[in-house]
C-alpha cells in the first residue's frame, strides 16, 4: 500500500519560488567585480533568475545541456544559477583559477553549450575561446561595454540579454533525479572528473546543511560564503540559504581579511563559511583594524583541516563558535559537522574543546565507516583510535562521475574518500591525512595534519605545510614549510622546540624551511604536491 500524502519532486526551482514567496524583501548583497556594491533580494533574484531561463530558452538548448559559468559570489552569478537549473539545463561551474588547459579540457569535457563569465576573466575567455568548439553563447555577466564588444565581437551581455525578457517563466516540473549542476574535482592526480549533482540530492542537502547541528540556517541569519560558488557550489549556501530564507552577502573577488572584515561589519553578518586560509587572513586583518567583528556568531571551516588555535581565537578574541566541518566535491560537499550532544555539555571547558577538534559526525542522510582498504573489505573498529580508509555512503554522495560509466563506490556501495580518519563510537570522525599526504616513517604513520596543527599555533608563524620528504633510512620523514608573520625573526630551533612535549619526539620533523609564501591551489588549499616536487628530497642532500 503506497502512502496518501502529496508528491512533490524536490527541484532547484522550488528553493527560488520558496525564497521570492516568502522572503521577497530579504537582502541579497552583491560586491561586485569593480568593487561597487548592489543591494538585491530573493523577489528580485528570483525575477532576473526568471527572465534569464526565457534567455536560455530563446537558445533553443535541450534538456540537460550543460552552461559554464566562470564567475565569482556575485548576484547575477546567483541568478543565472536558479535559471539555468531550474529550467532543466545543467549549471557547470568552473574554478577561473584553473590552468588554461585544464579549463578547456573541463569545458570540453562537459561539452558546454554556452559560457556565462565575469568581466575580470574576459582576457582568459579570449585566449581559450579558440579551443571551445562546442560553445554557441559567450555572455558577460555585467552591463554592455564598449571595450569588451570590440574585442569579443561575438559576445552577448547579461543584462541587455535579461532587460528586454518577461520575468514570467513556468519552471518545468521535472524528474527530481535529473542532474541540475556540474563540478569537477582539483584534479591533483589525471585530469579533473566531473560531478554531477541532481535536483534531489541538492534539495536534501539544503535540508541537512540547515540543520541547527550542522551550519544552523536560518530566516535571522546574514551569510556570508567566502567560499566560492565553483567550489563545490559555495559547499551548497545559495541553495540552502533560499531554503532558510537568510540573507546572503556576495563579497565577489576581493577575498582578503580586510575587505571581508568590512563587510561582516558594515553588512551584519551572522555566519561566515571559508576555508582555513581565508579565517587566517580574516584574523590578522580583524586584529589590525580594531574590529570585534561584533554581528559574526559562526564560522564554518572546512576543506582542509582547521587548526585548533584558529578555533580558540575565534573564541576569545571574538566570540565567534567556529564549525568545522568535513566533505569534498564527491559528497555535494557535507560530510560531517562538528557540533557537542546534551552530554558533551556537561564536560568542563578544556574537555569540550578537545571535542570540538574532530571534524564531526554525520548528519541524518549520510553514513561514514573506516575500512582496511579502499575496496572496503573489512570495516575498522569505531574505537577514536584505529586509523582507516575514511568511507561514505548517502542520498548527497557520488556514484559514479560524468562521462565515465562505471560506479566509482565499492562492491557493497560506499565512495572511498582517499581520507584516512578514526571514527568513535559517537561518530566524531578525525581526519588524519589525505592517505596520499600521510608520512611513513620506519613503517610508523605520522599526520601532517597534526604537525601543522601545533606549528601553526605558535604566534609567530603565519601558514604551514608538512610534507613527507624521502629519507635513507626511515623512507620518509616530515619537513616543515612556514610562512614567519611580518618581521619575526623566529629560528627553526625554536621552532622544533615548540614541538616538545606536544608529541612524540620522533614525530618532530626533521627540518624546517622558511619560505616567504606558500603555494595554494584554486581553491585555498596548500598544494602539497608542489611543496613535495621542490623539497621532496630535501632530507637526501643532508644525509
Ligand atoms: P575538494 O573536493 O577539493 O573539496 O577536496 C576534498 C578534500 O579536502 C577531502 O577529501 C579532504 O582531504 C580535504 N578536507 C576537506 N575538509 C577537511 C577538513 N575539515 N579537515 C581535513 N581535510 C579536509
């Protein structure tokens, strides 16, 4: 006997109907590429999101072509997102960062109808637009220009496109597993692979990052994402914030501390979401200008592993809870969240705060395990203490990848991550390598992510890397890349000295190497894989 209540499939354009319906008015703040602001609201995204699929429509595209977009936060970007999913078609969001080769190889691969991209990137359009066989559409995402005109003949401009449109458009109601948007993965080893995202697992995501155990959504929130919407979808905000009905400020390209510091402050901001590297930022720039960053209750870390002294400084400098949270591009991105139980509350401070370092546990919808391989063969205790190949399986989480028809998941259905981590009996689950990053010393694993961790709390150092360099006698052995903070004049054997007592002593790297900066990748994270070419033998020279 089927159930007698309503269906509904759970579709992109239902979260922009929901959000013009009901919080028409709430503020959508956009900085845009020459640093102006714009101030809109969900019924005025919801409206230009409208007249944009009549655009696309007039394109004569079929149902889930795909259309790229190269673009910042920024609010027209948000619009074409809701217009393009929510008509049927399929938004492939591209990290601008990328190699050249790599954005045609992507662009191609995913076999892109139309390019959508702002004004900033119109040099990089142009010396790739040669290479782009299949795109029929280059539009830019800004107001008609003279200049760009006569260098991109072809070109079509955003809002010319969307002015002379209705803003009446009928969503299609379409099957809720029907792909809605594109990502693909950085791509360290092989060329990059595609994700692609359905209706349904975006709607359930929505619901899950909502949560007040997971980012805590909610209509009295202003959202910030610092993370960028290429970047596994802003890990999900646009949708999940016109599920919430919040209020979202856009910061478009200028993401350093003191421009963020000045729009929490000036714009209110409740809840920030970013990557480690862009709190670190955040900090100095807060601490230099004076600012308490008074409205910011929140702050969501993750994409790589945040530093416990970064969450206490948030803490007792700013009264912000930092949230750290887990997930990749495969798992749409959230994973696990950090957040205590009832019983976590009755522990004394320094217990809570131990907590509080784990990446988290999973919401309702997912489900993580360790395994002893990555084929899953045996599951590992959930114990806090055995380390294993970090496995997930759940209605947000990849199957198999675009364009490659086989599943990617185990034989029993689970994605391996390429993480290792311990998971308690709680399932608070501890990262402790990309299993590529772990250090093997005389067969004994080492986490870099735990030496980084304490190097990066010393108060002179301003960013770090650990990497395994290959060694004689233990095969490898860690080494230690820092950043100093301005001016400080600290040495490697201080340094090394901070290390003691706060680990094994045969943890402690065996170099260190200051360097004025440290490679990061497209999207905020150290690239290790560089460090690892340039120092990788570093320990031989010495030897
Ligand atoms: P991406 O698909 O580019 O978002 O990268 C996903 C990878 O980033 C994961 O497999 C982890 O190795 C790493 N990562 C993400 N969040 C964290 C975190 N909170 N702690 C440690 N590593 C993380």
């Amino acid at each position: 006997m089927i159930g007698n209540m309503m269906f509904q499939p759970l579709l992109i354009s239902s979260l922009i109907e929901h959000a013009a319906t009901y919080h028409a008015d709430t503020a959508i703040i956009s900085k845009n590429t020459d640093g102006s602001i714009t101030h809109s609201s969900w019924g005025n995204i919801a409206k230009n999101s409208k007249r944009f699929a009549n655009v696309l429509q007039s394109f004569d595209f079929a149902v889930s072509d795909r259309v790229a977009t190269l673009a910042w936060n920024n609010h027209r970007h948000l619009e074409t997102w809701y217009g393009i999913s929510g008509s049927g078609l399929i938004c492939h969001t591209i990290n601008p960062r990328l190699f050249p080769e790599q954005l045609t190889y992507i662009i191609n691969d995913a076999n892109d109808k139309a390019l959508i991209f702002d004004k900033t990137f119109l040099n990089l359009v142009l010396s790739i637009k040669d290479s782009l066989p299949y795109i029929e559409h280059f539009i830019c995402l800004d107001a008609y220009d003279e200049k760009i005109q006569n260098a991109f003949p072809e070109v079509l401009f955003y809002d010319e496109l969307i002015e002379s449109q209705s803003a009446h458009f009928d969503w299609p109601e379409l099957d809720e597993s029907k792909a809605s948007s594109l990502c693909y993965t950085s791509g360290t080893t092989g060329h990059p692979k595609g994700v692609l995202y359905s209706h349904r697992s975006t709607v359930l995501h929505s619901y899950a990052t909502c949560l007040p155990d997971s980012f805590n959504f909610s209509a009295k929130d202003c959202i910030l994402p610092v993370v960028p919407m290429f970047h596994v979808n802003a890990w999900g905000t646009p949708y999940a914030a016109a599920m919430a009905g919040c209020s979202m400020v856009l910061p478009g390209p200028m993401l350093d501390g003191a421009s963020l510091v000045q729009l929490i402050d000036q714009y209110q901001v409740t809840n920030a979401l970013g990557v480690p590297t862009i709190w670190q930022g955040l900090l100095t720039a807060a601490r230099q200008s004076g600012s308490q960053l008074k409205s910011l209750q929140r702050n969501v870390v993750g994409g790589a592993a945040c530093p416990p002294s970064m969450v206490q400084a948030f803490k007792d400098e700013f009264q912000c809870e930092t949230i750290h949270a887990w997930g990749m591009t495969e798992t749409s991105p959230m994973g696990v969240v950090n957040q205590l139980k009832a019983k976590h509350l009755k522990l004394d401070e320094s217990a809570q705060f131990e907590l509080r370092f784990a990446q988290g546990r999973p919401p309702f919808g997912v489900n993580i395990r360790i395994s002893d391989d990555e084929k899953g063969r045996t599951e590992l205790a959930r114990d806090g203490q055995t380390t294993g190949h970090l496995q997930i399986k759940g209605h947000w989480i990849v199957e198999s990848y675009f364009n490659q028809f086989t599943n990617t998941v185990t034989e029993d259905g689970w994605f391996d991550t390429g993480d290792m981590a311990t998971i308690d009996q709680d399932g608070y689950m501890v990262i402790s390598d990309r299993s590529k990053d772990l250090i093997k010393s005389g067969g004994e694993w080492i986490s870099s992510v735990e030496l980084e961790n304490i190097a990066i709390a010393h108060p002179e150092i301003d960013m770090v890397a650990v990497i395994a360099a290959t060694h004689l006698k233990w095969d490898e052995r860690p080494v230690l890349i820092a950043k100093k903070s301005a001016s400080s004049q600290v040495t490697e054997d201080t340094i090394l000295a901070f290390y003691t007592d706060k680990i094994a002593k045969w943890q402690i790297p065996d170099k260190v190497i200051f360097v004025d900066s440290i490679p990061v990748g497209g999207t905020g994270k150290v690239l290790k894989k560089d460090l690892r070419e340039i120092y990788g033998s570093i320990l031989l020279a010495v030897e």
